[in-house]
C-alpha cells in the first residue's frame, strides 16, 4: 500500500468531451434531394390532418372512440393486424434499402435528419454560415448577439411548438385541438403532449443533432449487419485521391507527386456528424451525401474530374469497376430475397384490406348467468353480441341462431348502426323444453348468423357467422 500523500493522482475521464460541430452550408444535387424529401415529409406530416374526408379528418387515431380512420379505412383496435403488417412492410424495406444503398433513410428521409436540415437553415439565416456562427459564438455578450440569439431560438420554439400542435392533431381534431388552443382551454393530456413533442423535436433538431445519430440512435449500430462488399456506400477513392496536400489550380499534380485531393477538408466541414470520410466508412457517417456535393464542387474548380468522393461499392473501388459493373451487382441474393419477402407481405396487406369484411361482430356469453328455465319451461341462455360498422354509411343487420331445433332470438332481430359505430346488444336465446332434453345436459355448439342488409339496389348481402356454446341445465 502506498502511503507516500505527495503521490500524483490522475484523473482519467471515461467520456470525450463534446465539440459542438458547425456545418457548412453546401449545393448541389445529393442537398436537392434532401431538400426534396424535407418538403415532401413535413407538406404530409403538417397537412394531413387539415385534409377532410366524407366529412371527417381523413386520417384521425381517435383514442377515445377506439376507432381509426386512414382516408376510407375505419379500423379498430382488433384490427391490430394491420398495423403488424405496416411494421413488417417498414422494417423489409429498410433491410432492402439498406442493403442496397446504405443509409439512404438516414441521410434523406429520417425525422432527426429533416427537422435538422429545418433548424439548421434557420440558424443559417439568423446566424450566418460556419464561419460567422463560429465567430458568433467566440464572441462576447452583446445586443447584436443577444438579437441573433434570441431570434433564433424562438423561431426554434415556433416550429417546435407547430410540430408537437400537429403531432396531436392525429389524436384529437385539429379543428377541435386549434379551437382549444385558441381559448387556452386544452386538455391535460393534450398539452403534455403538445410540450413534450415540441420540446423533444427543438432539443433533438436544434441542440443534440448528430449526438442522437451517433450514440441514440440504434441503427448505427447494427447497420453493418446489412453491409457487403456490394453495398452502395459513399467512399473516398483513395487511390486517386493520395497523397493528398494543397497547390494552386494551375499546378501539375503528377509533376508534384500528388493525387486529386487538395486536403482542402471541405469535406469534413459540411459533415453534420463531423466525421472525416477519407479515413473509410465509419459507422457515424449518415448517407447524407453532403461531402459528395461539396468535393464534386472542389473538383470542378480544379479542373479534375468528379467522382473523388461518390457512392461505389468495396468490391467496386478493389477490383475498378465501372459505373454499369456495380450497379449489375446489386441483384445479389440478399437483395432478391428481402424484395421477395417484400412484395410478399405487400401483396398480402393489400388482398387482406381489399377482402375486409364491412363489419365485425364478436360473442359473448353473458357470465351472469349461464343457463336459466324461464317462465314457459323454455331454456334461456343469454349473449352479448358487439357489432362494429365498418363503413362509413348507415346499415342494418339481421341477426339468427342454428344449432339445436326451434332455438329463437326472442328480443331483436334487427339492429340499425350508424356510419363507423360500435355497439353491444343483448341477446336472450330460448330452446323449448323437448328441444333441450333431446339435446341433453350441458354445453352445445351453435352458430350465430349476421347479415348486413343491402342499404341501396344493388349492395351485396354480407353475412359472418360466429361459434358459441348454450347450456342445458341438468
């Protein structure tokens, strides 16, 4: 043991200390793309639930009726089904996408990278670009920085706010939800979740950014799982490109033994992660393609030919393919077998909406009472039956018993449901007495029949029939 107090001790930190990262803003057609997909995602994102449809929000999740509309569709939580199937269909088409192309969903159509592309250019706009955001920050407290500062943040707030307004505005309707928010008379739930969506997209979008891509983020991780050698990727041609270093425009590089690459780190400063794509893919790098458009830019200044940094394979950088070469190869076994799986569930998601039933019914026995001898010595079972309109027109449905002879439905044979309800009715079933002592003591599978009526000439006649049991006393 050492007692020696004049010991030095050292204090090892077991976490890097974060830099804030600035990137550059930069053109060309990989940031059109994105820019693109921000427009496409956010226009469906904040106007669906201002869209009508048959004189309702046409996509509303109504928690509080149980019952949700997606345009036509009215769905209902035993149609859970489906939403498996959408699950299925998202995770297949990034295993294809992926395995084909890298992480296309992360460079140009996931949440955290569009809302940041949002905030960003705010920042932009407010704060100038790297340069003058860098010297912004360096500087000492002033009103002109106090101005830009606060400008942006609440413009951050406003868009924040908006986007936790909408998100709700899929759970209660936004024609509802604004008139609330207007007289300040929103629901507990309703503002906890306004605030907290809203204050998870101003911290993810304006202040962790490329933190949630690189150490929340759980596709990082485990993207490498669907890498190959085949696998679109953006990559530094490193044999054209090295040895790397500056010289004027009109310089010889061959002369000066040099490659393409200027060493101007462009590259480095456009990347929202920060990451240096010449020291080979890493698992922070997002497919953004930023570094493409900026190096592409470098290289036309220079008068060499672009493509210093591009989307190419392993297998296509080793052995030099040509453009035509790997795109031939990305039809390899992986790729076939999850775009079968694919088109599979696909196919089937689409045949199991096309053949939905118009409506749904589910039995149950009344567990009150099993079985009792009413007043006329007839056997007595009673049912609860639910019935939920899937469509979105008024319908009547007829509702018969089979299963032991002369069994009757004495209190309804017609129920009337109006457009996309549900509803529990009561049924009482009676056996006469010879009926039950043929049958014989205990519990007998019958059979409840219901049909939908034909609302209009021409309607076709839909019938479900559900299993139950009626008990004959002893």
């Amino acid at each position: 043991m050492n007692t020696d107090s004049s010991a030095a001790v050292q204090t090892v930190s077991l976490y890097q200390a974060h830099n804030k990262i600035y990137p550059r803003a930069v053109t060309g057609r990989f940031v059109n793309w994105r820019w693109a997909l921000v427009w496409l995602t956010q226009i469906a994102f904040y106007g669906l639930p201002w869209l009508n449809w048959n004189d309702r929000q046409a996509v509303l999740f109504d928690l509080a009726s149980r019952r949700f509309y997606i345009f036509g569709l009215v769905l209902y939580p035993q149609d859970f089904i489906y939403l498996t199937a959408m699950l299925l269909l998202a995770a297949y088409s990034l295993f294809l996408f992926t395995a084909v192309s890298g992480r296309l969903w992360c460079g140009y159509a996931c949440p955290q990278t569009v809302y940041s592309e949002i905030f960003m250019w705010v920042e932009r706009r407010l704060e100038g670009d790297r340069a003058a955001r860098m010297k912004l920050d360096a500087a000492p407290w002033s009103a002109a920085k106090l101005m830009r500062k606060s400008g942006k943040q609440a413009a951050w707030v406003a868009i924040g706010l908006w986007t936790g307004f909408s998100f709700v505005g899929y759970f209660t309707p936004i024609v509802t939800l604004a008139g609330e928010a207007m007289t300040l008379s929103l629901s507990g739930w309703e503002s906890f979740w306004v605030l907290f969506y809203g204050f998870a997209t101003y911290g993810n979008a304006g202040y962790m950014r490329e933190q949630v891509c690189k150490y929340m983020c759980p596709y990082a991780r485990f993207q490498s799982a669907m890498f190959d050698k085949d696998t679109l990727i953006i990559t530094y041609d490193s044999a054209r490109g090295e040895p790397r270093g500056s010289r004027s425009k009109k310089a010889d590089a061959a002369s000066l033994g040099l490659g393409a690459c200027v060493d101007c780190n462009l590259c480095v400063q456009v990347c929202p992660t920060g990451i240096d794509i010449r020291k080979g893919l890493q698992y922070e790098c997002i497919g953004c393609a930023a570094c493409i458009d900026v190096c592409d830019g470098v290289m036309d200044k220079m008068g060499y030919p672009r493509g210093l940094v591009r989307y190419a394979t392993q297998n296509g950088l080793a052995q030099g393919f040509d453009r035509q070469q790997i795109l031939r190869r990305i039809l390899r076994p992986r790729v076939l077998v999850y775009t079968a799986i694919l088109w599979i569930i696909l196919g089937a998601f689409a045949w199991s909406i096309a053949v939905r039933d118009p409506f749904r019914v589910d039995v149950v026995r009344d567990r009150s009472s099993l079985a009792r001898v009413v007043d006329d010595g007839r056997i007595e079972n009673v049912y609860r039956l639910q019935v939920m309109n899937n469509a979105e027109q008024q319908q009547r449905y007829r509702f018969t018993v089979d299963g032991l002879p002369a069994m009757v439905i004495t209190d309804r044979a017609e129920v009337t449901l109006g457009p996309a309800e549900a509803q529990w009715f009561t049924l009482h079933v009676q056996l006469p007495f010879e009926g039950g002592r043929q049958a014989g003591a205990g519990a007998h599978a019958i059979h409840f029949e219901i049909e939908r009526l034909p609302a209009h000439a021409g309607d076709r006649v839909v019938r479900l029939r559900e299993k139950s049991t009626f008990v004959v006393p002893r």
